[in-house]
C-alpha cells in the first residue's frame, strides 16, 4: 500500500549528470553560457547584491525601531543566501569568465555565510556533482534506510524526525554541513588534506571575526544606549539563521522528491540512476527575488555547471526540449506538505521511499529493471 503520496505531484514534467540529454541540447546550453557569461555582468551582479548586503546590514542595527531591525535582519538573511549563490557559481568557476576571478569572488561571496571556499568545492563539486545520490559520496540530505534506523539511537531516530519534517531546513545545515564540513576540514572526508584547505577556512573564520568586529563598531556609533547581544541578534545571528534555513530548504526541495531514488551501492547507481530524475527544478510561486528564483532551475545546472546562475533560465528553456529526465514542479505549501510526508525514509533494496515504519509512501523504480 502506497500511502501519503499526493498524485498532483506526478503533474510535474519528468520528461539529472546529463545521461539523457541529446548532443544537441548539451551544445545548446554550454553556448549559452559560453557566448552570455561576461566578467562585466558577473562584477555588476555581485556589486548590487554586495551593496543590497551592506545596506541591509546597516538597516539591522540602526536607530530604528526594533520590528524595522528585525525586517531588515530577515532581508540581509536572504542576502546571504543570494551572494552565496554567487560563490558558489565561482567555486564552479562558472561565474565569470577566468579562474583567478571566480576563485577570489568566491572566497569574498562565502565571507558573510563563513564557508571555506575549497572545502565547499570538494564537498559539493568532488562529491555532490560527481556521486549525485550515491549515500557514502553525496552527503546532501542522505536519507536513512528503515533497517538504519530501527538500529539509531533514540535521540538520533528523533533528529532525523525533525529533519525530515516542515522544520527540518531550520536545523539541518547548521548540524549536517557547516562547521565540520565546510569551514573547518574537521569531517573525515576532508580531514587528510587539511594543510590544503586551511588557507581558506582561516580566511573564511577572519572574515566571520572581521564581520562580528564591524557589526559590534557600528552597532556602538549608531545606536548607542542599545545592548550589544540586541545589536548581534539584529546584525548576525537572525540573519545567518534566515540564511541556514534557505540554504537546507533550497537543497532539500532540489534533492528530494518521491521521484528521485538514492542508492547505496555504486555499480546500482551506474546502472539503475538513467531510468529516474536525480535533481527537481522548481518553479516559484512569485518571482520575489530574481536571483533567487534562477537558481531554482537546478537541472541546467546539474547538467552542465558552467552555465552561471543568471542564464539558467534560458538554459532550463532549451533543456526541455531534450532531457528526457527533466523534473520539474511549481512550489507550493501542498506539494511541500506532500513531499516531507513521502520521503521519510529510503529502502536501498526496494528502490522507494517509506514512512519511519518502513511501509512504502511512493512507488519504487520499476520492479524488471532492478538486479
């Protein structure tokens, strides 16, 4: 018995490396992005959204009422999110064109979300890209498997509970990713080569220290009668918390889906991955904030990273003319609900998502193809 999962999601159009991508629409999309991506753009994108950051920054520590601080905080949050989104286009080394100006772009985009920029690249082009929902590589929302989790912990049977719920995105990031894995190369997949990394994560942990020291400056010239705990709540602590959770929300809506499979075993991965969408674009509701919204359109990019964040539109366009694994939904609270109600868990040997009582919530992959 399948249970929980919402039909209207199967609306999305399933038509993600780019198996199942013609010759011709791969050309399409790499001339995109080779012919349109110009140092000029890629400055003038990051200058506005820099200068969006630093006023915005202002505005969460003024002398203004405290409900207009807290407005402010929320909009520098989604800032962060915004010039991370730019770092990580450099750490592909997609943003502009030349790798001395991707490479600096990136460690200066990552200093407000305090990433080392070679560690993100490892974490996410090393491993992400290249194993892309293999558990054991990929460590983006890895889910457990019913036997793991019958044998967890009680305390970790319930973080995963609150992972795998509504709130899940306010935690996940903080505990999954950050500190260990892409500040400090403290996470056994990074730990042998830290000599490598620590240029970057000292640069990243000034540049988090430099930060507190400005807001702390500023925040005494500007309003002075006001604690300096309410300053950093206002100037840094909202903010980077309104920024982990876009960031656990917006991968987990790219990589979770009752449609995309994982797979914990390799040569599985190599032949069964063809047969199913490994990552969702998703089409927001309101084009709120533009940068935003592009880089929803994640396909495009799994299927070729050299597109930069602002041609993935046009990119996405010609994609769906030939990828025959294109799935793609408009966000919505229904289809949300549906999703982290579906994908609690994954069976490895059954190939489908199950609720924590291990009984299948959405439909496997077709039962003649699996070994």
């Amino acid at each position: 018995m399948i249970r929980h999962f919402d039909g209207a999601l199967m609306n999305a159009i399933a038509l993600s490396s780019n198996l199942g991508v013609s010759g011709d629409t791969l050309r399409d999309i790499t001339t995109i992005a080779e012919e349109n991506r110009t140092l000029a753009r890629g400055l003038r994108v990051f200058a506005v959204h820099f200068s969006f950051y630093i006023a915005t920054l202002i505005g969460a520590i003024a002398q203004l009422p405290v409900a207009l601080n807290l407005v402010f905080s929320i909009a520098n949050g989604v800032l962060i999110a915004l010039l991370f989104i730019i770092g990580h286009d450099a750490g592909h080394n997609s943003f502009v064109p030349g790798a001395l100006w991707n490479r600096w772009l990136a460690r200066i985009a990552f200093v407000p979300c305090v990433h080392g920029a070679s560690l993100w690249r490892v974490v996410h082009n090393e491993q992400h890209h290249a194993r892309t929902n293999l558990k054991g590589v990929d460590g983006v929302w890895v889910p457990m498997s019913p036997e793991e989790y019958r044998r967890a912990s009680a305390m970790r049977r319930l973080l995963e509970r609150v992972y795998r719920g509504a709130a899940g995105p306010i935690v996940y990031y903080y505990v999954v990713f950050w500190i260990h894995r892409v500040l400090f190369p403290l996470a056994p997949e990074v730990r042998k080569e830290w000599r490598r990394h620590l240029p970057d994560s000292a640069f990243a942990f000034v540049g988090l220290i430099l930060t507190l020291m400005v807001i702390a400056v500023s925040g005494k010239a500007l309003t002075p009668d006001r604690p300096l705990w309410l300053v950093f709540l206002t100037g840094w602590a909202i903010p980077f918390a309104v920024w982990n959770y876009l960031m656990g929300f917006t991968i987990y809506l790219n990589h979770t889906h009752p449609l995309i499979p994982w797979f914990d075993d390799e040569e599985r991965w190599r032949q069964l991955r063809a047969l199913a969408p490994d990552t969702a674009s998703i089409v927001m509701p309101v084009n709120l904030v533009p940068l935003y919204t592009k880089v929803m359109a994640h396909s495009s990019h799994h299927v070729q990273t050299r597109i930069p964040v602002y041609l993935l539109p046009e990119a996405e366009g010609e994609l769906r003319k030939g990828y025959s694994r294109l799935l793609e939904y408009r966000l919505s609270v229904r289809a949300y609900r549906s999703i982290y109600k579906t994908c609690k868990l994954f069976d490895y040997k059954r190939m489908c998502w199950t609720g924590f009582d291990g009984v299948p919530t959405a439909w496997p992959l077709p039962s003649s193809s699996l070994p």
